[in-house]
C-alpha cells in the first residue's frame, strides 16, 4: 500500500469516526439543535475526535523529539518520569477526595498537572548539577524518579478503598472520554504550542541530529537547547497526562513509520509525525468504541496491544 492510500485511508476513517458508536445516530437529525443526535454528534463525537487527534499529535512529536535529543530510537515522551509524576498528582487528588472544578477541569487532572510540573521543575533543577554526559544522566534521573513515584503509588494503593483503587486505576489506562470543548481545546493549544516550537527550532535541531559538534560549530548551545525543547514537551505531556491519564506507545510507534515512509531529516518530520500520530488515534479510539463491553475500552489498553509487539520488533530489529 502507497503511502499516499495509507494516508488517504487513515483520514477517511479519521472522518467517519464521529458517526459510529454504540448509538447509532439519525444522519436528518444531525444539524437540527435539540435532537439527540445533534447532541451526541456535536457535543460527544466530535470534541472526542479532536482530543483523540490532539493527544496524539502530542504524542508522536514528543516521542520524535525525545528520540532526537536522547539519541536513543526507543525513548518515549514517558522515560523521564512526567508521566509517573501526573500520575502521583491525580492518585493524591483522589485520596483526598477533591472533585471540585475549576473552568470544567476537574480537581484531580489539576494535581495531576502539577504533579507532572513539579517533575519538570525537578529535572531541571538537578540538572544543573549534571557535568559530564549530561543527556544520558537526564534520563536516568527520569527513570529513578520513575520507580520512586511508582512506589509512593503503590503505597497510595495500599491505603485506598475499594472505589479509590478502581478510580485510580481506571485513570492509569487513559481515556478520552470527553463532554464538550474545553479539555479537547486545551490539550490543541498545548498541541499548538510544541508544533510551532518545534517548527523555529528546526534548524538547529536538525543540525543537533547531525551531531552536537556540528550544532556547536554553528553557534548552538547544545545544552540550552535540549532543555528549552525538553520543558516544552514536558509540559505538552504533563497537561496531556493529568487530563487523560497516560496512553502509551504512541510516542514510539509513529515516528518510525514516519522514518520508515519518509526518510528525510528532521526537519521534514515534524509536520507529518504530528499528522499520523493524530490520526493514529483516532484510529486506535474508534476501534475501542466499536469493541465496547458494556462501556469503552481504555485507549491505553488499546495502544499498547499495538506497541508491545512493535516494541519487541524494535529491539531485535536493532539487533540485526
């Protein structure tokens, strides 16, 4: 299959997304305000759409980066701990029974972010005392605050009711269930956001993907920006986390089949990486709706169906 009907496919079930579902919807109905399906299609459907082509938007570019700066074909937006941090935040929103609202977002995905964001502030802070290697001893600060926040959740595990455990749980598979437009809209300003950065930063990224000599040669800062790009990624993520618990393998997945279809430089990448990986979860989303038992699968459960096998052909692929 061409690249251009892989595409061409991925967009038209992208489009017909919103039109399937456990409730079938009057297609005459659809523009007249008031009827149930005006309703589930404009106020259901379609923000779902937009957070599922958002969120993995954000996803895929993060993981291009995170690739890019660590140098490492097997990194994800997640290896540096934002993820477990959001997590963390959201379980300690639950525990203390918080479920107030805040301009429609829920208490809990506020902790949630600030759990991500104290995890950002912390990697920037100890890198400071990072001198030699600085980019590898990055990322194994980010899988020990990891493990660290994974035990600290376990412990919150261990103290919870029933209900609380199941609540957490639930969110740690992710889901994009959404009424209205305001997360969807956040989560594209986020989107946005680490797009048009990465678009002014292109030149100097792909020259670091060259080598951090070259970059140095032309006058960048090596250092300066990795965490520049690092913060703005982090943040996208840790906004993306807090409101729709983590979904996985995204990161990973799309940008080596964007490598694999375009073989360009890094700068010729970003715009489709950030297209495919919308798609791809609009994809992955539908496919949870239409298996549904009893309610929709957790898209994180769906990804990662995906990404395991994908992830274990990378490994022996880069063996070979």
């Amino acid at each position: 299959m061409s690249k251009i009907a892989a595409l061409s496919l991925l967009l038209c079930i992208t489009l017909l997304s919103p039109f399937v579902g456990t409730v079938a919807l009057n297609l005459n109905d659809i523009l007249h305000s008031g009827t149930l399906s005006h309703q589930i299609f404009f106020e259901l459907r379609l923000p779902r759409m937009l957070l599922a082509f958002m969120a993995g938007a954000t996803l895929a570019l993060s993981g291009l980066l995170f690739q890019t700066l660590f140098r490492n074909a097997l990194m994800t937006p997640y290896t540096l701990g934002i993820s477990s941090g959001a997590i963390l935040g959201a379980g300690i929103g639950m525990k203390l029974g918080l479920g107030s609202l805040f301009l429609g977002i829920g208490a809990v995905s506020l902790f949630g972010f600030l759990g991500a964001l104290l995890t950002v502030l912390l990697l920037l802070y100890l890198s400071r005392y990072l001198h030699h290697d600085r980019g590898n001893s990055l990322l194994l600060l980010g899988i020990a605050l990891s493990f660290f926040y994974t035990a600290a959740l376990m412990i919150l595990y261990f103290v919870s009711s029933a209900m609380e455990t199941q609540t957490l749980l639930r969110f740690t598979m992710g889901s994009l269930a959404t009424i209205g437009y305001t997360i969807p809209l956040l989560i594209s300003s986020t989107a946005i956001l680490l797009l048009s950065v990465l678009h002014v930063k292109r030149y100097e990224l792909h020259l670091f993907a060259l080598s951090e000599e070259q970059a140095r040669l032309k006058g960048i800062d090596s250092e300066r920006l990795r965490l520049q790009l690092l913060l703005v990624a982090s943040l996208s993520i840790g906004v993306l986390v807090s409101l729709t618990g983590p979904i996985g393998f995204v990161g990973l997945i799309v940008p080596h089949i964007v490598r694999t279809l375009y073989q360009k430089n890094i700068s010729r990448l970003i715009l489709p990486t950030f297209v495919l990986g919308g798609l791809f979860l609009v994809v992955c989303d539908l496919i949870a709706r239409v298996i549904s038992i009893g309610s929709d699968l957790p898209i994180g459960i769906i990804t990662a169906l995906l990404g395991g096998p994908f992830f274990i052909y990378l490994i022996l692929n880069r063996q070979k």
